[in-house]
C-alpha cells in the first residue's frame, strides 16, 4: 500500500467488540499508520496481539496515547474520566481525541475538563452493535450503513470534527451531527430502554416459579429468544450506560411504562379494537425501517 | 411417490403463514392425500390456489372440512367457536380436529363443546412464527427443530394423540404434551409479554413529541429494530390471543412492571450493583438458549 495512511498514529483505549472492529476497519482502509492498542486486563492484551489487529499494545493508556493523531476511548463510559485525566499530559497538540460512548452529555462532563488546548476533543457513538463482546467479536464490517453521531461542544475546531467524519465515513458509516441531550434522548428510546426492558423480561422470566427455567429456553422461539439476544450484551457497559443517561431513561421509562398500563388496562377489560389499533400502527413503523436499510 | 400418504385427506382452516407451512411441509413429507383448504378473503384463497400449496380451496370451511382425517384450525383463535360451530355437522367419524392457536384454555373452551361424539379434539400449539403473514409467507421448514405443544383434555383418545404427535414429528418439530393452563402460562412469558412490550415500545416511541420518527428509524440499529420485527406480528392474531389468554398475560405482566419498578429506583439511586448482577444473569440464560438450539 503506497498511499499515505489517514491518520498516522491512532489509538484505541479498549478493545472489545468495537475497539476492535475498528482497528479492522482501519487496516483495510488504511486509515492509520499505526494502530496502538490499550486494555485493562493481560487477556485482552494478548489476544488483540495474537489477533493482529494492533500494532502495539500497553496496559498504560498514557503510553498508547503518547504521539498519537487521534485517540479513541471504546471502553466502558464509567472508566472515561480516570483515562482522561490519564492521557492527559501526553496526548500530542493537534490531536483529535473522541471516544464511542453510548452516552454523550455525561461523556463531555467527564472528559472535557482533562482536554488540553491545542487537543481536539469531538465526542463520538457509532450506533452499531452485536451482543457480543471481547476481542474476538471484532469485525471490519460492523459499521457500514451505520450512523455514527458526533456530538462536538460548541467552538470545537470545524477542520477536527470533519476529519474524524470522514475517518467515520470510509470505515462504512453514515455521519450524523447533533447536541449531546438530544443524543441522549434519541438513544434512550432507541437504544437504552429497549436494552432495559430486555434485560428485565429475562429477570421476570427466570423468576417465575410456576415455569421452569427449562421451559423458558425451550419454547423461547416464541419471541422470548430475540430479547435473549439483546439481553445478553456486555453488562458492564450497559451498568455505566443506564448510570451515565439517567435522566433521559427514566423520563422514557416513565413514557413506557404509562402506555404499558394503558394497554393492560384494555387487555382486562377486553378492548380489542385499543390492541388491534395500536399493532397495526407498529407494523407500520417496521416497514419504515426496512425501507431505511436498517432493519 | 408410491408410498400410502399419513392422511387421505387434509383440511386447513386458514392459509395464512402456519396453515401455508403445515401444507407445504404436508406436500413435502407425503402426510396427507389431499390438502383442502379455506380462507375467508377471495384474495388468499386465489393466491393460494396459484402458489399450489392445497389442492382444493373454499369458502366454506364446512366444505372443506368434510370427509378430511385430519382437520387444523389456522386462523385466528377469535374465530375458533364460530367455525367449529359450522364444521361440526360435516366431521368424520374417527377424523381428528386440532388447531394451532398460542392460547390453549380459551381454545378449548370455544370448541370442545361443538365437537360431535366420535370425532377426536387434540389442541396443538407449533412454537413457531415469523414476523410475516399471509399466504406467501409459508414455507416448509418453519417447524423444523421447534417445539409443538400438544394439550388433549382428560380422556381424548390415546391413538388419535399418537397420530397427530407423529404427524407433526414428520414436520420436523419435536412434541411435548402438557396441561393447557400450563401451555397458557408458559406462552405468557415466553411469547404473550414479549410481543405485548415490543407493540408497547414502538408505540411510546412513536409518540415521543421530541424525538422525530425519522430518528427512531435512522438509529433503530441500537437494539430498537429486534422489537419492531416483534411488532410487525400479525395485528388480529395478537388481538385475539391477548383478549383470549386474559389472565396469564395479566400476571406475567404483573411481575414485569414491578420488577421493571426496581430497576428504575436501582437507576434512580445509582445501583450499578444492582444493574450488573441482572445483566450477568441474563447474559447466563442467553447461552443456554444457545446450547439448547433454540437461537
């Protein structure tokens, strides 16, 4: 490969499912020169090394910022404000540093105060996932058509969040601007509630003394299976990101489980033209959906 | 084929997409002579006709009802008591009449009064669905590797329940026989709940005065989208199961808005203890779902 890579040095701080995809995307697109890799733990350390998709790896997040052109934070948002204060001293004048957290004004509180100036700080969410975690659920192919949203603090330097768009864009995404609140408003209702109400069903479920834990796995093909699914993703990240997003979810919480009662209320008393009015209303939704590409 | 097929002659209450799949899979195995089927609209029953998945059509599912061995309501539960009302008159002595609705209580019920002496009434439940509906939507492996969930009431003939069980263990599936108010609980958490939230979410989502639908659809690839495919679940046959299964959804549902209650006060308080230990444990059952082949 003769052309120049997009970045020189870059930096991923965490390796899990979408550290990694990330390094693979960048590999293939030849977006960095360097991939310089940090986790927590020697496992991850080790695997990512044995993997091939970083270039170097450390378990100090100073040394694998040190010198890099853009620095990206991909572990759990809990651990964001130690990093930050971390990297802090070594990140280079010039650099851009954004991170992939799932929530975005608290990300901006924790970080922002530990930017250097001369440091360009554009926070970033790629929406796009799979339950699964850990080095090896990495793969290039995680972000194409996906919307990654930036949600850059007003006065952040134009030239830096248009560079990192366009990194977002030729690993396969879609660039979206918008403030950080309503980010989190958009994401509580479509991302975090979904995720808690999965995660609940499955609690529910597992307690019930009447059915067998057998029973539940059994006949989960009945649509338990699909919320099994989302209920089985990474459950330190999903803790940070209900703590970190607190007002937006329980706002929509509330919403939910006000409409939940609504139609309770219509099952009891047998109203069927309620249920039928409102499921054919949602079918409509998901044909919307597919008609986006993002079903 | 010079085999003896399983039944003479099959009758299909309903071509929808289980009624479609029971005939094309019945086509495939040779389990049955002649299909017969019947749909209330012109429209599925020319489409069914031209996709040549039954070998003859009516109106009336009297006529098509009579002289079958075999004789499968598929149409929505709500219209169970009507048309056994009207097959009754045509059934053959020794036929078997069975049904594939997701409740089972309420099924027999509207039936079993209606059934003539010497006709054999075996409930059935095929824990199998797609999103889709209608006659296109069919297709022979739709009960492949899932569970069948026979509920014969006390006394219903031990050869006829051998019968229909082999019947739908030549479909693919794998039968399990258990009591209908057990059936309605299971179903309840594993199939009712999951789809009640699903309809619930999206609606609460296309509510929200702040966030546009076009950014629910745009960023539904957050965990949002699985619960639109839920939703996309044929509007009528949800109505009818929901009025149909009352209070087994009503308990289940019960359970799931307290323990959703203590999860919103574990948001509220910031225990991310009480969050991570959940979210382990769910993660947990979600292998197991694996393992069980029922991914």
């Amino acid at each position: 490969m003769s052309e120049k890579p997009m970045f020189e040095r870059l930096a991923l701080i965490g390796l899990g499912l979408v550290g990694a995809s990330i390094a693979h995307v960048a590999r293939r697109e030849n977006l960095a020169g360097h991939i310089a890799g940090c986790a927590a733990t020697e496992t991850t350390r080790a695997r990512a090394f044995q993997l091939g998709f970083v270039d170097s790896v450390k378990a100090d997040a100073a040394e694998a910022a040190a010198d890099a052109d853009l620095v990206i934070l991909c572990s759990p948002v809990g651990t964001f404000a130690p990093i930050a204060q971390t990297i802090a001293p070594t990140l280079k004048a010039g650099a851009i540093l954004s991170d992939v957290g799932s929530v975005k004004e608290s990300v901006i509180r924790d970080i922002q105060p530990h930017v250097p100036s001369g440091v360009h700080f554009v926070p970033g969410h790629p929406v796009a996932g799979t339950e699964h975690s850990g080095p090896d659920a990495g793969f290039a192919e995680l972000f194409e058509e996906r919307w990654c949203i930036l949600t850059p603090p007003e006065g952040t330097d134009a030239d830096a969040i248009e560079r990192l768009s366009d990194f977002w864009r030729r690993a396969g995404s879609r660039v979206e601007i918008m403030a950080a609140s309503h980010h989190d408003l958009v994401l509580a209702i479509t991302s975090h509630i979904p995720h808690l109400i999965a995660y609940n069903i499955v609690g529910t479920a597992a307690d019930l003394e009447a059915v067998t834990e057998s029973e539940v796995i059994k006949y989960a093909a009945g649509g338990f299976r699909d919320f099994t699914r989302i209920a089985a993703s990474d459950p330190v990240m999903w803790r940070d990101v209900f703590l970190s997003n607190q007002d937006a979810v329980l706002d929509v919480l509330g919403r939910f489980s006000e409409d939940l009662a609504a139609l309770q209320r219509a099952i009891r008393w047998g109203d069927g033209e309620a249920l039928q009015k409102l499921f054919e209303r949602t079918r409509a939704i998901r044909r919307e959906i597919i008609d986006a590409g993002q079903a």
